[in-house]
C-alpha cells in the first residue's frame, strides 16, 4: 500500500507550474554579451598587435652599434698653393660629450621638442594624442608627436618617408635605444 498524504496547496501549485512549463533557455544579459565581445575584439586586436611587432621587428637595425651622422662634404675651395680660401655647405664640428654641452642648450631643446623627455619611455601616448587631435582640424599634418628619441632613431636608422610603417618602426627602435642607451647618452647622440 502507498501512503498518499496531504499536500499543502503552496505545493501543488508550484508542482503544476513545474509540470505545465518547459524549462526556459535564458539569454545572457546584454551587458554580459557587450562584455564578451569587448573581450574577444580586444583578445584579437592584442594578437594583431603583437604579430605586427613580431613582423616590424624583424629587419629593425641593430641599436647597439649607432654611428653618428656622416655630414655631407663640404666644397672647399683651395688656393693654387693648396690654401683653403672658402668653405661652402654643411659643416660639422667637433663631438662634444653630453657634459661639454651647456646646459642651457639642453634645457631650450628639451623645452622645444621634448618637455616629457625624462619621464616617457621612448614615445609620449600624450604628445601623440595632441599631435592627432591638433592634426585632425587641419590640411595635413601641422603637429608632430615624435619624442627626440624617435626622432633620433629615424635620423640614425629610417629614411624621412611618412607612412604608418615607418612610424611604427621608429617607435619599435626608440623602445630598444631607450633599453640600450641612457637619456644624458640618447641626447649627446641627438645633439651631436
């Protein structure tokens, strides 16, 4: 014999609406879906950065070895005893240590093309970020963001052409002269 007791009337209801409805599939919260897919595009926005660098790095010069700027020669031009008489174009003198260039000369170009100098690691997100904004209100490009870092990693290693992949080079080269070099050593080559 089965033993068939009282239900309370609470548990019969809720025993039928069991009964009655199917289990229902729910759908993620938007906010939870917005979340993943921000975290999926940026997961494979990193893995296309990271290729990218692998792919620009791989025929970067070697910074270890920088060799100054050869000048153009001037034109000299010489007596029939061989005296020089006049001296025409570029003209280079003699390298001066970081410590045998005046301060103040320091200080004028650090407050010209570099302020953050001291305090970025190669290459300024806030100078680059002003530069964009000041460049997107303008014909063409009016303002630079380039750090003298990258400036000198584009005078000693890149031609002066403007794309996307010569800047981003230039940036991948200020990276590792300011891995492999001082800042007092990156301005005596940079003023030098």
């Amino acid at each position: 014999m089965v033993y068939r007791g009282r239900m309370a009337a609470g548990d019969r209801d809720s025993m039928a609406r069991k009964a009655q409805s199917p289990p229902r599939c729910r759908r993620p919260h938007w906010g939870l879906r917005a979340a993943r897919w921000g975290a999926s595009l940026f997961a494979a926005s990193l893995f296309f950065a990271i290729i990218a660098v692998f792919w620009l790095a791989r025929d970067l010069p070697d910074v270890n070895h920088v060799r100054p700027v050869e000048a153009d020669t001037a034109l000299e031009i010489l007596a029939a005893d061989g005296s020089l008489l006049a001296r025409y174009g570029q003209m280079r003198g003699d390298w001066l240590r970081f410590e045998e260039i005046p301060p103040v000369m320091v200080d004028a170009i650090l407050a010209i093309e570099d302020r953050r100098f001291f305090d970025h690691p190669g290459f300024d997100w806030r100078g680059i970020a002003r530069a964009f904004i000041a460049n997107l209100s303008t014909d063409g490009v009016r303002q630079g963001g380039s750090t003298i870092t990258q400036q000198l990693a584009k005078n000693l290693f890149l031609s002066a052409e403007r794309t996307l992949e010569r800047k981003a080079k230039e940036l991948l080269l200020a990276l590792q002269l300011e891995a492999r070099y001082s800042k007092e050593e990156l301005l005596e080559l940079y003023l030098n």
